[in-house]
C-alpha cells in the first residue's frame, strides 16, 4: 500500500477506534484530526457496512470478506476490554481464540488495537525481589497437592457493616475454592468454611498459611492451634510461610490484588451484595479469566476433586515402642514421678506420642508432626517443664 495511502488508512482506523468510544464527541474528534463532520460520518457508515475493509480508497469489497471479520475483531476486542479494564493483550487474545466465529489476531495487533482507541495495556512495575534461602519448600505439581489460605483484611459495607474475606485457593490450578465473607477470624468460623470444601472437593495434602491466628500460636509448641491440629488428625501436612515474609505465599498475595481491584474498590450497600460481587468474582476467576500460567486455560479446566475424600479424623498411630499420653486441659502431659511437661492448651483431651531416646529422652509427636524433644535434665529439681 503506498505511503499516502497508509497514512489515510491510520487516520481513518483512528476516527473509527476513537468515535465508537462510550460518550465519543464526533464534532470534536473531527475538529482534532482535521477532517469534516461529512466525511466522518462517510468513514463511519463504510466501516458499519465493511469492517475495516471499508476505509480504504476505492473499496468495493464484498460484504463477508475476510476484512468484515477483522472490523468485528476490532469491535470485540474493545467490548472485552470495556467488561474487563485491567486484562492485558494475552488474555484477550484467549478469550477471542473461544469465539468460532471470528479470527483472532496476535498479540501485537490486539495491543495496537487498544492502543488507537485510548486503551493501552497498563505496564506492570516489574520488582526485584531476592529469593528467600528459607521459604518453605512445598512443590504444587497436581491439584489438591497444597491448598493456601489467608484472609484478605477487613471489608466495610455502606451501611457500615464490617466482615473479612477468607480465600482458600489451590496452588497447582489456580481454583479459588472458596472466597467468602465472614465475621469473625476464629476457629469456629473457619472450621466450618473448611468443612464444607473438604465434604464438597475432599482433602488435600497440604495446607498452606501464615503465622496469624487462628492458623499458628506462638504460645503453643509447633505453632499448632485448634484449627491446625484439626488439620493434622486429617491427615494434612502443615505448611507455614516464614514471619514478615509474605513472599514465601506469592500467588495468594498476587490473586488478593486482583481482589482488590475487582471487588473491594467497589464497595456494596450490604454484606449480602458484598458476597454476591465476590461469588461473581470467583466465577469469572474460574472460569473465564485465562491464565498464563496453565497455558492461557482457566482453573476450571486444570482443578479436579481430590481422590482423598473427607471422613473425619483419623486415629492416630504411634508404633508399638512409642509411649502414649492423653494432653490434660492445661496443655501438659503427666510422665509420672518425672513431672509434667506443657505441650499445648489446644491439644488438650489429644493422644500424643512419645518417642524413647537415649537417657530417658523422648521426642514428642502428634500424628506425624513433630512436637519437640523432652531431655532428661529436666527431670531434675521441677517437675514443670516444657518440651524443647
């Protein structure tokens, strides 16, 4: 196509692009380009009756060319990025690719389509971040290998009401299992979230969470709480990101960010609206937002149920040489002439093991979670003792 031409095809495509916005002023956008309101109006109507095919000099293309198809690339392409403002070239590409009736272009032509109309795809601040040396090693490699947890922070409504978000969402698919309010951030409230998840998808094989309660106590031995050690007599291993470091659970963090900006920002008039903008969310997360990760596929196509179905706790088994002890409602276990010894207040009415070492020793375990070690100098003078 020779120079002159091309420069008229951009600012032709460019009159289109800027005219078809919401709330476009013709009148103006004739007099910033130059042109007539004649002559906008001609472009316009070539381009409604022959897609792009219609700008160029002399057209006189067939209604169903191909060219017809990439005008109403152009026109979808801007209506997805209208009903999702902050998805980038790559996840509308995606989402064209799942229309038959059109051919969808690169990504580089979709850039350069949102760009003439105003709409260029926001740059992410890319940070340099050292890799922790200590993060928990935990490797998601199928679903239901590690689900994470973690509350979003308080949410108010406009009419004051106040509830947290509590989001679980498996690692290895992306599937935000559950993202719901709640109004309160104690064991009974999260228990029964969980519960449902676990009856509905089964177990996974680890959980993974902060050092926040109710997930973690410092005042407690492992860290383990009730809701944890809920966890462990299910038979889920226990993964817990390092204090101040919330790196070590990125992608949580990451999907709590498009929280924010999709949900949050837009606050509701009442918690039950609240909740109804988050189950949208969730299902659009599922379901229809492409991710780069799985291939530009959504998690409802990568998540499958667990093949660990939900059947309460289990009983615990500690071997035949291991030393069994029911922990008292004060949190320790009596060892006799020996004393006692704190292990936890909520393992209080639990069975823990205790395992002979040399000298009277004994690691202390709960299942297959490691307690600590009991030492035989502390046997001596007080009874009171802790595990180490």
């Amino acid at each position: 196509m020779p120079w002159e031409e091309r420069q008229a095809m951009d600012l032709r495509e460019e009159l289109v692009l800027r005219a078809m916005e919401p709330g476009a002023n013709v009148s103006a956008i004739c007099r910033d380009l130059g042109v007539s309101r004649k002559t906008a109006y001609k472009w316009l109507e070539r381009y409604r009756t022959h897609g792009r095919a219609g700008l160029a000099d002399g057209s006189r293309r067939p209604h169903r060319s191909m060219h017809r198809i990439d005008g109403e690339v152009v026109l979808r392409v801007l209506e997805l990025r209208r009903e999702y403002p902050r998805w980038g070239p790559k996840k509308l590409v995606a989402m064209l690719k799942r229309d038959a009736r059109l051919e969808a272009p690169s990504v580089r032509t979709v850039a350069r389509i949102l760009e003439r109309a105003g709409m260029p795809a926001a740059r992410r601040v890319r940070r340099v971040v050292s890799v922790p040396t200590e993060a928990p090693r935990v490797v998601a490699e199928v679903p239901n290998d590690v689900w994470s947890l973690d509350f979003k922070g308080w949410w108010k409504t406009k009419d004051g009401s106040h509830a947290e978000p509590l989001t679980v969402r498996d690692a290895a698919s992306r599937f935000v299992l559950a993202a719901h309010l709640v109004r309160g951030t104690g064991t009974t409230e999260v228990r029964a979230v969980m519960e449902r998840l676990f009856e509905k998808h089964g177990l996974p094989r680890a959980i993974q969470v902060d050092n926040g309660s109710p997930f973690a106590s410092t005042r407690s031995r492992g860290g383990l709480t009730q809701l944890s050690a809920w966890w462990v007599s299910l038979g889920v291993r226990l993964v817990r990101s390092r204090p101040a470091h919330p790196q070590d659970n990125g992608a949580h963090e990451r999907m709590h960010l498009d929280l924010h900006f999709d949900v949050e920002r837009h606050r509701a008039d009442t918690l039950v609206e609240q909740q109804r903008s988050l189950d949208r969310w969730r299902e659009e997360f599922n379901h229809v937002r492409p991710h780069e990760a799985l291939g530009m596929r959504v998690p409802g196509e990568v998540y499958r149920k667990s093949s660990r179905p939900y059947r309460g706790e289990l009983e615990p088994n500690y071997g035949p040489n291991t030393l069994v002890r029911v922990v008292g409602s004060n949190g320790r276990i009596n060892l006799g002439a020996k004393g006692s010894v704190f292990v936890s207040e909520a393992l209080a009415g639990r069975r823990v093991g205790l395992e002979p070492l040399e000298r009277d020793s004994f690691r202390v375990w709960f299942f297959f979670f490691f307690l600590g070690v009991v030492e035989d100098a502390q046997f001596g003078g007080s009874r009171r003792r802790n595990v180490a």
